[in-house]
C-alpha cells in the first residue's frame, strides 16, 4: 500500500512535475497531485505525493518538512485518510415558511 503524504504551502505555479522532483530526491514516487480549483483550475496551493515505502516518505518528510520552495516555506507530513463528506444540499424543502395557501 503507498505510503501518502500531504504538501502544503506550496507556490501556485508549481507543477506536478516539479513536485515529483522534489521528492524523487528522496526515494521513489508513485504519483504526485496538486490539488486545484473545480472553478478556475488554478492550484490552491497544496498537493499529495504517494511513494511506494513508509521508510521514504518517513525520509522524504523529514528531509522536506519546513524547508522553503520559491520563497514559501512547505508543510510536509503524512496525509491523513478523507473524512466522508456529510450534507452539502439545501435540506430538501427550499425556503418558503409559514402558510402555503395563500
């Protein structure tokens, strides 16, 4: 199972490939994603990197945690798992109160 680690503080022009470079000093990668705006599909300035082994994205985190890229200084640690999502919709019935027979 890939061992999958967060990127944060990342600057908005970086590419995935970029990404992956960075952490291919540290072992290898199994793929690197930056996550972007469903809108505008610019990067919202974080990512996530999958490399094969927990000992190099242990290595990779503790070489990468902190340090700056193009001025920003990186969160790097291990992601945690996606909570489910819950709502999100309106509840159903729309926004009229009181009496409908009007």
């Amino acid at each position: 199972m890939p061992f999958k680690i967060y990127v944060g503080g990342l600057p908005y022009p970086t590419t995935e490939t970029e990404l992956t470079d960075l952490f291919v000093q540290h072992g290898n990668v199994d793929s690197a994603k930056i996550i972007t705006d469903k809108y505008t599909g610019r990067s919202r300035g974080f990512g996530f990197v999958e490399m094969p082994s927990e000992e190099e994205g242990k290595a990779a985190i503790a070489a990468l945690n902190g340090t700056q890229l193009d001025g920003r200084t990186l969160t790097v640690n291990q992601a945690r798992p996606q909570e489910a999502r819950v709502g999100g919709g309106r509840g159903g019935f729309g926004g009229r109160g009181g009496r409908h027979d009007r």
